[in-house]
C-alpha cells in the first residue's frame, strides 16, 4: 500500500507558517509524509516579449534555501522538498496530480475586494481544480503576531 502524501505549498509569509502546523499535525494523524512546495513565479514578460528585470529576482539557489529552512518541527516526520517555476495555482494542482497527494494543505492571505480581484487566489483556484482534498488555513490577524490560527470556512 502506498504511503500517504501531504502537499505543503509554501510562498514564505506568515500565512504559509500559519497552516505548516496544521500539515504537519494531519501527517503525524494519518501516517503520512508532507511534500514541501514552493513555485517560483517565471519574471514578467511586457507585450513584445521582453523581460522586466526592474526588481532582481531572487536566485534559485537562495529560494532552494529558504525553501530548505521551512522544516516540520517534529524531526520524526518524513518530508521531502520540491521547487518548480511556473504558475503558483496550476503548479501546485499538477504536482498533486503527479505525486499522487491525497490532502493539499495551505495558508492563504484571505485577501478580499479590489487587492483578490488585481491579484487573484491560489488557494481559490486549487480549491477548484485540485484532484484531491484540499483543506485551507486563514490566519486570524492575532496569528500575524503570533498566535492561534483558524480555519477557512468556504
């Protein structure tokens, strides 16, 4: 029998911190391993094809870092680390589908109005796309500061 996999997307931001518990706490219940993301946004493009270079994009060497710092705190848990380029909302559907995951697990900014409609929603467009049972974790603002999280009723 297969092993259960817990995909943990991560952006790096207290929101994603806020849900790596949760994660973790399903995967020490279900005997499963967490599947640590992080999807690395391609450089902009302007309309002839050409590359914005005006912010430097972090190297992928320091994003394999970062991404190699965000660990469980329980040392017995089993977890590997992937990083992928691409679209954050459909990279991390195909790695599900292509892993096999059976539970995404992550946080979201739980922007609203104007800020979701120019930005969009990963954890909104995993939640519809995903092959697989997706649980979502808002931070409550206290988190920020670092208190209790709650969960994301949708």
């Amino acid at each position: 029998m297969a092993r259960t996999v817990i995909l943990f997307p991560t952006d790096f931001s207290t929101a994603s911190d806020a849900a790596l518990p949760h994660a973790e706490a399903l995967a020490k219940q279900k005997s499963a391993s967490l599947l640590i993301l992080h999807v690395e946004e391609p450089p902009l493009a302007y309309g002839s094809g050409e590359l914005y270079y005006g912010l430097p994009e972090p190297s992928s060497e320091r994003i394999l870092k970062m991404l190699e710092q965000v660990t469980p705190s329980d040392p017995t848990l089993s977890f590997k680390h992937r990083l992928t380029i691409g679209d954050p909302a459909g990279e991390i559907v195909r790695i599900a589908g292509e892993e096999g995951v059976d539970m995404i697990v992550l946080g979201t900014h739980g922007r609203s109005g104007m800020a979701r409609m120019l930005m969009g929603s990963v954890a909104e467009t995993v939640v519809r796309r995903a092959p697989c049972a997706v649980l979502v974790y808002r931070a409550a603002a206290e988190t920020l500061v670092g208190r209790k999280s709650v969960p994301l009723h949708l």
